[in-house]
C-alpha cells in the first residue's frame, strides 16, 4: 500500500502487481484516517474510489490502469507459439512452465530419457528370451511382412526359439514361398509336428476383409449419399456444431462419433453407416434449416451431378445394409480377440458366413443379391475347398468339448 500525503485530504492507493515479492503484507500495512479521506483501489481494468468525493470536481481523478496476467498463462502461451525456426524454444517453455509448477522438479534431458527407454527394453527383451529358453513350449507366430523367410529365422536364432507350431499370415502369394522356406529350414527340429506340414495359417480376418470389400466394389447409391452427407458435416468445425444442435433438438441419445470411411477399409463404411444411421432425424433437420446442405450435396463436382442429401427410401436401404454387413463385422471382431482362444471357432464362423452369403444370393433384393454373389465367388476361392483350410483347425474343434467331432459333419 503506498501512501501518498497532501496539503488536503489524504489519499491512499492500492495498485495490484504480478510480482509476488512486491505484493505488500497486511502486518505491513497502514489504515487510512478516518475522516475525509478518499481510498482508491485500482484493480485489473478498473478503478473504485470509496469515500467522499469533491463535488467541485467536474472528472474523476486520473489513475494509472495495472493490467496483470497470470505467469502460467505467459508461459503457456510461449509453449503453445514457441520459435519455428528454433526447435527447442517450446522445450525451454515447458522447462520455465515447470519451474513455476514445481520448482523442486528436474527434468531430466533427451539423452537421459532415451537410455532408460532403451535399458529397460533390454532388460525386458532378456526376460523374454529367459522364458523362451525355459519353457519349452511350441510358439505361434503372425506376421505381416511380405520377406519374412529369413527374418523370421534370423529373429528365432535371437530369441532362441526352436518349437515352431504354426505362422499366420495375410494372403499375399509371396508367403507362399516364404513359409515354404521356413519348412525346410525346421522341418528336421526337435520338436516339430509332422515336420511343420501344417505350419501355414492364412488369416481369417484378411480373408474376410477381401471377402466383403469384393461385394461393396460397386456401392449402391444409399451409401454414397450418407457417405456425401457426413463428410459435410465433417468438412468444417461451424458445420458440425449446427449438426450438433440439430442432434440436441431431436434429442439424440446416441454418444459415439460420426466418421467418415475409408474406402479399402469395409468395416470403417459399417462404422459409419451405423452412427449415420442414429442420427437420421438430425440430418433430416438440418436439411429443413441449412441451404448450403442441400445445395451442396447436389451440385455438380467432377463433371457428376450431385445425389443430393439422403432420403426416406435411402435410409430404409441403409438399414438392410447394416443387417447385411454386421454379421461380418461381428465374426471379425470375434475372430481378432486377443484375450482368448479362437481357433476352435475358426470352423463355425466358416460356416455360418456360406449359409448366410447362399441366402442373401437367392434374395429377391437385386442389389445384396448381387453383392452376395460376388462375395460367395471370393469365399469359394479361399474357403470353398476345405483341402485349402488347415487341417490343425479341425483338430482344434475336435478337441474343444463344445462341439467334439460330431460338428465336423459339413
């Protein structure tokens, strides 16, 4: 508190500061007279004087205006903007950040935190090896590298991994010959079963990632509407928070994300058919209130006419598209759990999807008809010949006490 003396009243200020060593002490303080005295606080922005005031004074008396902002926000700001052409000018933000928070804190450098980094791997990459050495189990392997031969020996010999049981891989024609090197190479091991004939497993899931992209190649109309209709909304952060108005208004209770597809990626246009799908009322409100939605959607882009924003009937198609392609999604995610055993499901799962993809063929829709025609083609090409399905896979249903052998009979 600086108190400033005058022939007249006393007047005493109090000016807010950002420093904290000049921030007075209250036992340091003294209290104004009392009497005709004026006391004038300036804070952020503003002025108050509280007393009485000279009526022959025709303006208020001038003050200094302090602006204070916090250390932490200046900090953050310098963080935030940093130096482009000096990469460690965010670092040395982050550091002066840290000191405020935690003085006592010391961050260690780069260098440092990459040792540990690396020092625990090697220590943890030695207790994997320990148990490898120890166990004496057989290790199913998978992979996705197209030269995968002699890396897969090289990292066995690293490892010390000699009990190969099998290798899965995608269906790409070059772990053909790869895994036929691999069988050569360990078909003589101590350990092997039927020197490692049956050591090639393709891959369920790739398989029928191919299967269901090979039916959505000519997507109907429905779908291209939906897909033209999310990325709008997406397109722009203005145009999804009106989106999201429309989806409070019609009081949609559906919490997940809308995104947009990737066309090589089947379960990504379900995904996104699916969280179109709950917020039909939302895009059907938008498209009453925002112009830009309809014209946009149906304005000629690459020499095509726009198909405009989805309909009644696009909708209705959309929904026997969902029922049509989450079986698939649903036997994916089944098939790709990590946490337990899935081979015994392999022969089932199979199964169901022939039975399934021969009913929608004999449908009297034209469009999933058609769609399940093509896919039963792919299907009889990876699966139609069960000499083509790994014979260890029918052990392992044999052996689940679920089924036994008598689910064999196909």
């Amino acid at each position: 508190m600086d108190g400033n003396s005058s022939s007249g009243n006393k007047s005493y200020k109090t000016i807010g500061s950002s420093s904290a060593s000049s921030r007075p002490s209250l036992l340091d303080s003294t209290m104004p007279p009392i009497g005709n005295d004026n006391v004038e606080c300036v804070g952020v922005g503003s002025t108050t004087t509280i007393g009485p005031q000279n009526p022959s004074s025709a303006l208020p008396p001038k003050s200094k205006k302090v602006e204070t902002t916090s250390s932490v926000s200046e900090h953050f700001t310098k963080l935030q903007e940093g130096d482009p052409k000096d990469p460690k000018s965010k670092c040395d933000g982050f550091q002066e950040f840290m000191k405020i928070v935690e003085p006592r804190f010391l961050i260690p450098s780069r260098y440092s935190i990459m040792r540990d980094c690396v020092k625990l791997f090697m220590s943890e990459n030695e207790k994997l090896r320990a148990v490898f050495l120890t166990i004496g189990a057989r290790v199913c392997l998978t992979t996705d590298c197209e030269t995968i031969g002699q890396k897969i020996e090289t990292c066995m010999i690293q490892w010390g991994i000699s009990n190969i049981f099998t290798i899965t891989v995608d269906n790409a024609s070059s772990n053909d010959t790869a895994l036929d090197y691999l069988k050569k190479r360990t078909a003589h091991k101590v350990g092997v079963i039927l020197e490692n004939q049956f050591m090639h497993v393709r891959c369920c899931a790739h398989i029928l990632n191919l299967i269901v992209s090979e039916g959505l190649k000519e997507i109907d109309d429905s779908i291209l509407k939906v897909r033209s209709a999310v990325k709008y909304v997406k397109s722009s952060p203005s145009r999804f928070e009106n989106f999201k108005t429309c989806i409070e208004r019609e009081k949609i209770t559906f919490k997940g994300l809308l995104c947009l597809d990737v066309p090589t990626r089947w379960n990504s246009t379900f995904k996104m058919l699916e969280g179109a799908e709950k917020c039909q009322s939302a895009f059907e409100l938008m498209e009453e209130h925002d112009g830009n939605y309809v014209s946009s959607l149906s304005d000629e882009k690459s020499g095509k006419k726009g198909l405009g924003p989805p309909n009644y009937n696009d909708w209705a198609r959309i929904r026997i598209f969902l029922k049509f392609l989450k079986l698939f999604y649903e036997v994916t995610m089944r098939l790709s759990g990590s946490l337990y055993v899935t081979c015994n499901m392999y022969f089932q799962e199979i199964c169901g999807i022939q039975m399934h993809l021969q009913a929608y063929s004999e449908s009297g829709d034209y469009i999933l008809s058609s769609m399940a025609e093509k896919m039963l083609m792919k299907y009889n090409k990876y699966w139609g010949d069960l000499d083509r399905v790994n014979v260890l896979m029918f052990i392992a249903v044999i052996l689940d006490p679920q089924t036994k052998l008598g689910s064999l009979e196909y």
